[in-house]
C-alpha cells in the first residue's frame, strides 16, 4: 500500500495510511526531541514538556482540552522516549478535524505558566519515585548506564529529581526552540481520513511555525567495556538483568534478532521461561527483548527472582545462553518464531495506532517508509543459517548487567 506524503514549504512532513474500510483514524505529531538529546543539566526536560503542554493554550484550559476530546469519544495522550515525543489522538472520522487542531494547539500555543511548572513538578517527582520504586524499571535504567556508560542515551527519560526541580520556563522554551522545529518534526494519519482536506488543515495549523535555523543535533553512541552496577535495595525479590550489543532500528537485523529473541527469551515457548520458569519455578518473570534504538541496541535479558535462587538463575541464564550461542536454534524452533514474527506483525496492522505508530516514528528517525509487504518479505528472506550466526554473534559478545535488591552485591554474574 501506497503512502500519501506532503512536505510543507516549513518542512514539516505529512505522511498518512489512508484505510477506507476503517471508521477510526489515529493521528500524531512526532518531533524530534528526547532524553538522548539532553545536557545533564536539562535531564528529564523533554519528558516535563510533554506534561506541560496538556496545562493550557492560548484558546484552551486543561479542562476545556479533555472535555473536547471526551466530547466525541476520542482519545488524547503522548509520550516521550529517549529519541523522540509524539502527541497523539484516536478519533471517529469525523472528528479528525478537531482531533489535529487541538494537537497543533498544545505544541505551538501552550501558555507555559510559571504557576503551572512549579505544580507539574511535583508530579514528576512523584513520577520518578515511582519509577524508583518499581525494580523492573530500575534495574533496567541501570542496565543502560552498566551497557553505555555516560552517554546521553543512558540518561533517564524521566530525569532527576535534582534536574526536574531546576527547571525553569525560560529554559523551557529555550529547549523548546531549539527542538521543537517543523524541519525536524512528523505529523501521521492511519485510518479514514481526505488527504486533500487533511493537508489543506495541516497547512492552515502549522504554514505559521517556522524552522530556527539551528542544524538538528548530532547524538553518536559509541561501544564502551560493559560492566556490572549493583543497587542495594530493600525489597522481597532480587531483579538481575543482562545486556548484550544489539543492533538499531531499520539495520538489517532487526527481524533476524526479533526471530532468535522468540525462541531465546521471548515467548512462552522460549528456553528461558520454559527452563527456568516452567521446568524450575526459579522466576516469576524471565524474558528477553531487544531494545533497538537509532545506531545503536541493546537485548535485554530480565529475571526475577529470590535472593536464596539467585545464583542458580544466574547459572541458568548462562547455560542457555551458551546453548543457543553453539548449537543454535533448532529448525522446528527457527519456523516457529519466524511464523510468531510474521504472525505479531500481521495482527498488529490490524489498528490505526499501530499504524500510525510505525510510520511516524519511522519517517522522522530514519527519513523513510515502508509498507506491509516490504515487512513481509524482509521476514520470508530470513534464514536459519543467518539467524544462528546472528544469535552467535549477539550471544558471545561481552555482556553488561545489573543487579537491584537484597544481596545484590553478593550475585556472581
């Protein structure tokens, strides 16, 4: 299928996946601004934006913005990553109209008060302490500064309560200005939408936000030697988890690596949770999953579990991950996981957010597209000698962990 793609005199690209047997159209505005791209000093500032950007417009309340999406049934939300920050809406078709000129209305009018920021603060920090005090997110913030060190794409999404607690609007809308740029920015449409009234509007709400100038920032992630970070914590369970060199998004390996991840850790069928889990009742929770992200990646493997079980799951994640490192996957394994590849893939268009998703983070990361067919036969052509030399490459390459929890400097990796 065909995309429909407009670029504005401003440059702000327009891409939709027009879906006439639908009712429902997504729609979001990705921009280019993300914890990766952040000082130290501005950690955590992408992720307070898209707070304060729901405070109030120009035009608009807090309340009036919920109550005009509560009106027709829609949905509003947005999230930040370590790359990118998307405003996103599910509407009935005909509400689309309404559905970008509220978007357009909380990036480009938000009122930014003084009053408003001080408040919001407190509700991140309640945010981050949260974060803090769930293990499965903790250790795998951690795991990200063992695998990268101190570099920008292991900071905090989130931030600190220090960095949170110094910010300020004039900083805010500094960073603002220097990121929230229509030349580095996406607006996407999956579902039942017209191209031509879509654009005439998207030209009406966003022909006035105009390019700074600044060149978009320049973010390299280099290889650092892994390590091992431990956090002391006073909790029932110990929460290990490991990190081995992955690729990014849109490389060639993406679909190969999702294929051995499904049999090594990321299935009910895997080895992991059937060994340690099933077979042991070593874990609650065992998985794996990769993580990419632009250039670079990580596949995260996570356990949870007692501190008295420890090192016998540590001794278990090593065992099978030397198995599938030497001896690869079997051939009934490969079908499998390549079929659950196939399989996730299909089912997952069936949704306009899904879609809308895929494409609008795509285009603004990596400049391009690509369709349900591309996908399908990128995921045929892998094979079982590639994947196998893939997982052999991943699963021998110096690895880095983290512990959270009692004893956790007790545990051997």
């Amino acid at each position: 299928m065909a995309f429909d793609l407009k670029t504005l005199p401003n440059g702000l690209r327009i891409i939709g996946e027009h879906m006439p047997g639908y009712r429902s159209v997504a729609v979001g505005l990705w921009v280019e601004s993300g914890s990766q791209y952040e000082t130290p000093s501005e950690n955590g500032i992408s992720h307070f934006i898209e707070h304060m950007l729901f405070k109030g417009t120009e035009k608009r309340s807090a309340r009036d913005i919920a109550e005009e999406m509560d009106a027709v049934g829609g949905q509003l939300n947005a999230f930040t990553s370590k790359e990118c920050t998307c405003f996103y809406a599910k509407v009935v078709d005909e509400h689309l109209p309404l559905a970008m000129d509220v978007i357009s209305d909380l990036v480009l009018s938000s009122r930014l008060d003084p009053a408003d920021i001080e408040r919001e603060k407190g509700v991140v920090i309640e945010e981050i302490n949260m974060a803090e005090d769930t293990p499965e997110d903790l250790v795998f913030e951690l795991l990200m500064l063992a695998h990268y060190g101190d570099q920008p794409v292991a900071r905090p999404i989130l931030g600190t309560e220090a960095s949170v607690s110094a910010l300020t609007r004039e900083r805010i809308t500094d960073y603002m200005r220097r990121m929230y740029r229509p030349e580095c920015a996406v607006l996407a449409l999956a579902g039942n939408y017209n191209w031509n009234e879509v654009v005439r509007q998207a030209q009406t709400l966003y022909g006035g936000w105009q390019p700074t100038g600044e060149k978009r920032p320049v973010i390299e992630t280099n290889a650092v030697a892994p390590r091992v970070m431990r956090r002391k914590k006073d909790i029932e369970q110990l929460h290990l988890c490991l990190g081995f060199p992955s690729c990014g998004i849109g490389a060639a390996d993406v679909y190969p690596t999702a294929v051995f991840n499904s049999a090594y850790g990321g299935a009910m069928s895997s080895r992991l949770f059937q060994s340690i889990r099933e077979e042991r009742g070593m874990a609650y929770s065992v998985y794996s999953y990769p993580n990419p992200m632009s250039g670079t990646g990580v596949l995260a493997v996570y356990a949870g579990t007692s501190p008295e079980h420890a090192g016998e799951v540590v001794r278990m994640l090593n065992e099978e991950t030397k198995k599938l490192a030497e001896g690869g996957l079997t051939e009934k394994e490969f079908k499998q996981a390549k079929e659950q590849l196939l399989s996730g893939f299909i089912l997952g268009q069936e949704s306009t957010s899904s879609r809308m998703n895929a494409i609008g983070r795509r285009l603004l990361l990596l400049g391009d597209t690509q369709t349900d067919e591309d996908v399908v036969e990128k995921i045929r052509g892998i094979t079982f000698e590639g994947v196998n030399a893939l997982a052999r490459r991943v699963l021998t390459s110096p690895r880095s962990a983290a512990i959270v929890g009692n004893g956790a400097e007790d545990v051997e990796i």
